[in-house]
C-alpha cells in the first residue's frame, strides 16, 4: 500500500514530488514522478504500491522530464507496468526493467470491408474456429513454419521485411507498422543461441495470457474525421491481434538482465531496486543490450506479419472471397514494451533521448515523420486492447508529446493475480458467460480462460477516459468483440 505524498494536479493528474524521502538507500528523485488517473482509480493504484516503483525510476542516471505512469499502471518488474521513462540518449541509461520481457509486445488492426449485416453468429462461429486452427496459440505453441538457423537470424535482423519478402503479406502493410516492422540497430550477433531456438519453434504464433486474436465490431465513433483517414466506419468488421515476441524476446530480457546487474556495479550505479539493473546508453553492456532488445522486435513484428498473413487466408477459406477484395489492410501497428531513441523537447531544448514505454503506447501527434504520410495531419493511431470479453479502443495521438515523450496507455491493466483470478473462476463458466454477452471464445486452455476473466482487469473505458481527458491520446473508435482465440 503506497502511503507517501501524492498531490493532485487536476482531475487526471497525480505527482509524487521529487522531494519524497521515502526511497531506499536514500537516493533522491532527480524528477518528479506524474500518474495519470482519476479518483476511481487512484485507490487501486496505492494498494498496488506501483507508485513506489513510479518514484524509483526516477531516480535513474540521466533521467529527463519527469517519471511517468499510465492509468493502467499495476506493479512490474522493475519499472511498473504502464511507465514511461526517457533518459539523455548521451549521458543517461538503458534498463531492461523499462522494457519488460514480452519485448515488443503489441497490437495490431485489420480492417475489412464487411459490415454486421454480412455476418451471422454462425459465420463468426466458422471464422474463429478457422483462425484457431490456421494461428498456433497456447502456453508453448510451436509454429506452423520451421526455420533454420540463417532464417532466424534473418528474421531477427530484418523485421517484417522478412516475412514480406517470403510472401506473408503484401508489400504496403510495412508503411503501417511503427518503424515499418524493423529496426535498424538489431544485430543477431548478439542474441544468445537459447534465445534463437526459442523464437525458431514460436514465429507466427500467438502465445497465451492476455494475447489474443479478435473479430469485433466497430461499435461507436467519436471522431468521424480520424475514423476516415483510419478507413474505419460504425458496424464495420476489424481483426484485432495481440502478441509479442514469445520465449525469444523473453529469453533475451532474461539473459541481458545479468549482463546488466553486472554493469550496474562495474559503472557503480546506485538503485533503490536491483530490478532496476542498467548501464549507460554509450557502453558497450548498453548498446549490446538496446541491439538484442532490437532484434527481438524485429522478431515480434516478423510474428504479427505471418499471423496477418494467416488470418487473411482463414477470411479467405470461409468466405470464399479474396483478402484483397475483402479490404484487409492493416490500419496500424503498435509496440507496448520497447525503448527506442527519439527526439522530443525537454524544457524548450530539443533532446536526443532512450524513451522506455514499459506497458505503454507510442502516441505521436500531427506531422512527425515517423508516422504514414496519410495520418500525419490526423496523428497516429494509438491501439487500445481490452480484456477479453470487453470493449477495444482505437485512439489518436495528440501534441501532447513534449508532457509524455508521445506515449499513453497500452490496455486495461491487472487488478488480481492469475492465480487468484483462477481460484475464483473457472474457465468454462467464462467462455459460457461471453456466448451470453454474443461473444463466441475458443481458447487453447480453460485455464488461461479463467486467468483472464474480465473481472481480473481494470475497466478499460475509464482507463481510456483518462488519457482522452488528459489529453495525451483522445478516442477515435470504439470496438466490441464478437469472436476471439485465446491463448
């Protein structure tokens, strides 16, 4: 239970003053630390004692700005999940803590041009049964393609590049993935052997807890302008997908996390939290570090593109149409756990900066060059999964930027541990209880069904009210799930 000062800004806003003295070891805040939240939530976020995590990143060397936590803020390792945190690209640090192990979880939307008018309960039925079997999913699924050594390394250094140019996809969907599905700084050299045989057996599958793949319905618009540079329209039918970088990514997090407890005493950097482990962004702990974390990206955009790849045949199989017809292009795709170097404005001064959104959303306003041509004078599009059975959101990135560092949240955000949530529910009651709300599951465990009740979440609509009314990403689209694989 988080009982240090908390002063309330505004109706969104909560700051931890950097004079807190709370902090082990006595180090001091450099910055303060702001969350994002409103009455409703700020309770639950104390009793997660997320804050105290919130004030130790901001401890951090070379930290800039100010620490900050997204509404769906719940503790993590490390940095709590839904914090924001960027240091001097020069003089700062880079800690895997900020990142998370799920590297480059994230969120993908596909568009069609179906509407619920040329559907039925029967044929959302056929189509996620056809999804389930054409996506492997579940606690160590194994992928449908087996790569080879020089395959992986390929896929590890190229991005979705790789899967493009092997026919998993059609050549425009690059320009709609945040950094076109790669990174540049990725370097398979770097990544361990384990890690690479983790990722050979799991490219192109959709993995378990709270990734899933869904087929909703576009049930409100509150932004008809963005809507229609999104190509997104009320009753439409759109494909949602949630996965990351499976065992590889997580290996990667786990083997550098000891490359960089070690830095962390070879640099004599003092932490109030040795989950915090880091090194400066210049050495070489750093920079091999920000590489690997960079090639486990490129593996989890290479794993997003080959499930679009099969969820465009699985369309195809059960309606007979083809995917080009059906209108099946991929609005956006966005990364939750990631730090990247950018540019942004800190106190009026233009800053080269290691921006770690750790749970959290890249939410870039109006004309940055990093988004597509088509949505600069709109803002990128920001991806809001809900929990399974809830409502998904699709956002817009605001000039927000200089006060987060162009982020916002990432989901709903946990409020009960999977083991107590599967001590309370049991999985088939759930899939019972969503065929009763309309919605049709077909999980790969009962288990997972019952880890990820809706009620082990936080409301995502009052998550989502938060960043709109704060401003840092406002709604666009709101979608209701009709059918989803759970893994």
């Amino acid at each position: 239970m988080w009982n240090g000062p908390l002063e309330k800004i505004d109706e969104y806003r909560y700051m931890i003053p950097k004079t807190y003295k709370g902090i082990k070891g006595n180090l001091k805040m450099k910055v303060p630390a702001v969350i994002y939240a409103n009455e409703k939530m700020i309770e639950a976020i104390k009793k997660d004692n997320a804050p105290e995590q919130a004030a130790n990143v901001a401890t951090l060397p070379g930290i800039v700005g100010k620490s900050l936590a997204m509404p769906d803020i719940h503790w993590g390792y490390g940095f709590p999940i839904g914090g924001v945190a960027a240091t001097d690209a020069n003089e700062g640090v880079i800690s895997p803590g900020g990142v998370g192990f799920d590297i480059n979880c994230g969120v993908r939307l596909v568009r069609t041009n179906l509407k619920m008018d040329d559907i039925n309960g029967q044929i959302i039925k056929n189509l996620v049964d056809e999804l389930f079997k054409n996506v492997p999913s579940g606690v160590g699924s194994k992928a449908r393609i087996r790569l080879s050594m020089q395959q992986i390394n390929e896929v590890l250094d190229m991005g979705a590049k790789w899967a493009i140019e092997n026919g998993y996809g059609w050549d425009e969907d690059l320009e709609y993935l945040e950094e076109n599905g790669h990174l540049e700084s990725a370097d398979s050299s770097l990544v361990s052997d384990k890690a690479k045989k983790r990722g050979k057996e799991q490219v192109g599958s959709l993995g378990a807890g709270n990734h899933f793949l869904e087929i909703q319905r576009v049930a409100e618009v509150f932004d008809e302008e963005a809507a229609k540079v999104y190509g997104i329209e009320k009753d439409q039918i759109v494909v949602m997908i949630h996965t990351g970088s499976r065992g590889c990514g997580h290996q990667i997090c786990t083997d550098y996390l000891r490359v960089l407890e070690q830095a962390t005493l070879k640099y004599n950097i003092q932490l109030p939290d040795r989950q915090l482990a880091c090194a400066p962004v210049n050495s070489k702990e750093g920079e091999s570090y920000l590489k690997a974390m960079a090639s486990a990206a490129n593996f989890a955009w290479t794993n997003r593109q080959l499930i679009v790849h099969w969820v465009r045949q699985s369309f195809e199989n059960v309606l007979h149409e083809n995917a080009h017809d059906l209108g099946m292009h991929i609005v956006y795709d966005v990364c939750h756990n990631i730090a990247k170097i950018e540019e942004h404005v800190v106190d009026g001064k233009k800053m080269k900066l290691v921006v770690h959104r750790k749970g959290a959303t890249r939410a870039f306003g109006p004309s940055r060059k990093e988004m597509p041509l088509k949505y600069r004078k709109i803002g990128q599009p920001v991806l809001i999964p809900g929990d399974m059975g809830t409502a998904s959101f699709l956002l817009k990135g605001t000039d927000a930027s200089e006060e987060t560092f162009g982020s916002t949240c990432h989901g709903a955000g946990r409020v009960m541990s999977r083991s107590e949530a599967k001590r309370r529910w049991n999985g088939r009651e759930i899939a019972k209880m969503l065929e009763r709300k309309g919605i049709y599951a077909h999980p790969a465990s009962w288990t997972v069904m019952a880890e990820e009740s809706p009620d082990a979440y936080k409301d995502v609509g009052n998550v989502v009210e938060v960043t709109h009314g704060a401003g840092i990403s406002t709604k666009v689209a709101k979608m209701v799930p009709l059918g989803v694989v759970k893994g």
